[in-house]
C-alpha cells in the first residue's frame, strides 16, 4: 500500500526534474556537505552585492527551465537538508560514473557525448552498467516529461509529429526504466548509497518501501499528465498515458489504485455537487432545469478527464458519469412536474442521452422522452380549438367512452373514460345551435305570417285561421328539416373531428367504444 505521506509520493510527478534540488542548484549528486556549503555562501554575497550575475552560475539541462529566482535556491538548499526529500531527488537526477565524473558535467554544457557513454557502459557489466543504464532512463525520463508540460501549459494543441515524437522518448525512457525496477543488483546500488548517508531515519526498511513504491509512484507521473491533457481536451495524448500506464512495470505496479487515488477527489466532489443540488431542489423543484445544467456545468472537466483518460466502460469513468446522469434526470423531472414546461425538459433529454452510459439509465431517459413527447403533444393540442384549429379554446368538447370490458357470468367489469377536447367559444356555439329548434320556429312564424296573408286578402277574412294553421305546420317542417340537415351536417364533422383526437384515436385502435357503458346482453 502506497504511503500517502511518503516523501517519494510527494516529489514523483510531473515536476519530478524541474524541482528537483540539484537541478535548481546547479550542482551533481556527489556535492559534499562542504562543497554545498561554499555554494550556498558564495550566492549569498552575490545576491547581498546587488545584480543578477549570480545567475549565470545556474546551467540547466531543461534549456524551457527558467533560472531560479534567489528564493527558489534558498528553499532548495533548505529542502536538500532533508535526508529524505535528498535521495528521492539522487535518484531522480545523474550518478556519477567512477571514471566518468565529468560526464553530467558534459551533458549540462550541450555535448551529447554523455549519451554516447553511457550508451556505451550499458553494454558492459557491473556497477557501470547499472549507473549508466538508470542516466539514460532519467535522461529520456526527463526530455519526455519536459516536452509534455510545455505542450500542456501552452495555449495550442501538440503538433501533428508529436505524438510520434513522444512515444520514441518514452519507450526509450521504459525501455531503460524496466530493466532496474526488478533488478536486485540495482537495489543493492541504490541501498549502498542509502548507507552511505548514515542518516537513523533511512534504514533498510527505507529502501524496502521505496523499491516497492516506485512502480506506482512512476505511474502516477503519467496519470496526473494523463489528466492535465484531458483537461485540454486533447484525448488522444491522454489515451496515450494512460496506455503507457498499463504496460509498463507490468506485475509491478497497480494501475488502478492509481486512478482510484487520482479521481476519488473528483468522485468525492461530484457527491457533494449532487447533494447540494438534491437538498435545493426539495425546495425548489421549479428550478430543477437550473440545477441540470449548473451540475454539468460545474462537472464539465471532471467528465472530459473521466471520458478522455478511461475507456468505455471503465469502472470509474461508468460511475462517475451515471451518478451525474441520474442526478439530472432527477432534476427535469421535478421541473417539469411543477412547471409542465415539456420542451426544455425534451432539450435536457436529449443531452443526458449523449451521457447515459448503462443500459438502465438509456432505458429509462427513453421511456421519459416518450413520455414528454406525449405530454408535449396534449399540452399543444390544449392550446388551440381541435375543431377549428384557428381560435384558442376555452371550454372542452366531452366525450364518453368505455373499454377493457370484461364479462363474468351476470357481472360486467369495464372502464370508463372521458375525454376532453379543447373547442373554442364559437365552435362551442355552432355546437349548442346545432342542437335547438330555433330554425323549426323561425320558420313556423314565417309559414304562419305567409297562410294569414294568402286566407285574408285572396280568399276571404274566415280563412286567415285555417292559413295561420296550415303555413304555420308548413313553415314549421321546412324549418325542421332544414335545422335537421344543419345538425346532422355540424355534429357529424364534430364527431369526425373527434375520432381523430390522438386519445380517442388510441382507444379506438384498442377496442374502446363511444358510450356510458356496454350494452346488456
């Protein structure tokens, strides 16, 4: 188990060369306590005397690495104190060769000589072969990790002979790397130098612990630039350490314990964001669709990092984004139960569909979306005249039907249903006229009028009261026939109308009829 608090976690990331003491220092990992000393005083005096020429006496390997200012050489003399924070960083930089001391030296001034060496000397055996070959793997350690933060604090994406470029510095890196992690002559090296400190607080235990951490603690350099690159939304490079995460210290290492450590933070965030949101919402339902998109607002980075450095269906990466789905679905679904606002939450829909990752989760945000189509459909239809579909309705046509009938013995078992169909005043008033006599008497006054005019002055006076009689039934027929034919005309489009409504339509495809009840049999 990885020691949170171990000095080795702290310092190996991807910072692991730029902090490095003897880098910010300037000096090899065989300085003298004395020799230490003298540097620290001499840079002193420079910077009490004023200027900047003390600077010059910093060469870096990291040609991108600003000098350090005179507070960051301070700390680091501090920190190069610590027997601890020291022989994390010794091995982390270059070891002198026995007959080679100027060799680092060389590297530092621009010669490639040093690799040529050390190249050399990895071929033969022994202590030489052992320093030689852990140089080299700090160098291209070192190139690689320098070219990855430079590409991540930029303002651009890597360039399209990047990631070629990358992957040949990093395996060149493993390639050296893998052949020490298991290598017991290279432990006995490193304890040796351990000893040499004779420090009470770096025992064999020390190197015990730090020989079984550093398969994980070298991960996670490559899992934190594994983030760094998701954040920048460069998924490709962040696949990419991901992979070298996966093959290399193979046996060695434990991948995921590493992006357990690296994303439980972000889970931990997530749940409280979904907390916070569940207790507003309890008061607020009315701003659920607020919370949806304030939640994948606020998680927006933790879900690139999530989708770009984990496959799909990757424990974390599933988790993760499902606990952010459910939470929004929740959300829509409360604001649309209090607002009846079913288009935005259609919108939220189709955006958490792009996010649902479990086949439950898809299953049901499709089953809502049916549902919110349907709900979107009768709330539309409520806001025009079915009948007209001009004017704006405020009253319902009703309409009776019953269904799922079910005969036992004498008992019938049925449902019954009223549907409403919105219809505007004017329809409505068609409607009821349709359904008087007012023609009939309207028409009965006219034959009436008519007969006592014929009977009084063409035929005589007595004969007024038989035409009243006789055109008054007349005028009555004619204006029932024609109110008839009108009714008949007006409640046969309003009952055409009305079969076509989406819900009367529905039932009627499942067997429902028009009426109160089933007929008695």
């Amino acid at each position: 188990m990885l020691d949170k608090d171990s000095k080795l976690k702290q310092l190996c990331n991807e910072n692991v060369y730029r902090g490095n003491v003897f880098h910010i220092l300037g000096v090899g990992t065989e300085v003298t306590p004395r020799k230490l000393r003298r540097r620290r005083e001499d840079i002193e005096a420079a910077h009490e005397f004023g200027g900047t020429s003390w600077k010059q006496a910093f060469p870096h390997l990291l040609g991108t690495r600003e000098t350090p200012t005179y507070q960051e050489v301070c700390d680091a003399f501090v920190r190069i104190e610590d027997p601890e924070e020291r022989i994390v960083s010794e091995f982390f930089w270059f070891w002198p060769s026995e007959s080679k001391d100027s060799v680092s030296n060389a590297l530092l001034a621009g010669s490639n000589d040093a690799i040529k060496e050390w190249e050399k000397d990895a071929s033969v055996s022994g202590k030489t072969r052992l320093i030689a070959i852990h140089n080299l793997a700090v160098l291209y350690h070192l190139y690689a990790i320098d070219a990855e933060v430079q590409v991540i604090a930029s303002s651009g994406m890597p360039a399209s002979d990047f990631h070629d470029a990358m992957c040949e510095y990093w395996d060149k890196s493993f390639e050296y790397w893998e052949q020490l992690a298991d290598d017991d002559d290279f432990w006995d090296l490193f304890a040796e130098r351990v000893r040499e400190f004779n420090e009470p607080r770096l025992t064999g235990g020390f190197v015990r612990r730090f020989r079984a951490e550093f398969p994980v603690v070298f991960d996670n350099i490559n899992a934190q630039l594994a983030a760094a690159y998701a954040k920048k939304e460069a998924y490709t490079e962040a696949q990419r350490h991901v992979t070298y995460m996966l093959k290399t210290m193979s046996g060695l290492d434990d991948v995921q314990s590493i992006l357990n450590v690296l994303f439980e933070p972000m889970e931990n965030k997530v749940k409280r964001l979904i907390d916070n949101y569940d207790s507003k919402l309890k008061q607020s339902p009315e701003q659920g669709l607020e919370f949806v998109f304030s939640l994948l607002e606020e998680t927006d980075e933790i879900r690139r990092i999530a989708v770009g450095m984990l496959s799909d269906g990757h424990k974390i990466r599933t988790g993760l984004l499902s606990d952010i789905s459910w939470a929004c679905n929740r959300y829509q679904v409360a604001y649309g139960n209090a607002t009846k606002d079913w288009r935005s939450c259609l919108d939220s829909l189709e955006l958490l569909k792009t996010l649902a990752c479990t086949p439950e989760l898809k299953e049901i945000i499709q089953s809502d979306s049916e549902i919110l189509k349907k709900n979107l459909e009768y709330k539309t239809l409520q806001e025009i005249c079915w009948f007209c579909k001009e004017r704006k309705p405020n009253d319902t046509h009703n309409v009776t039907m019953y269904g799922d009938v079910q005969r036992d013995y004498m008992q019938v078992k049925y449902r019954q249903l009223t549907i409403r169909i919105p219809i505007c005043s004017e329809c409505q008033k068609k409607k009821r006229l349709s359904s008087s006599s007012k023609d009939g008497c309207i028409w009965g006054l006219i034959g009436g009028g008519i007969g006592f005019f014929i009977g009084t002055f063409i035929y005589f006076p007595a004969a007024s009261i038989l035409g009243v009689i006789f055109g008054g039934a007349l005028g009555l027929g004619i204006g029932e026939g024609v109110s008839s034919s009108r009714k008949d005309n007006f409640i046969k489009s309003i009952n055409k109308k009305s079969r076509q409504f989406p819900q009367i339509k529905e039932l009627l495809e499942e067997g429902w009829q028009f009426g109160y009840s089933p007929p008695k049999r």
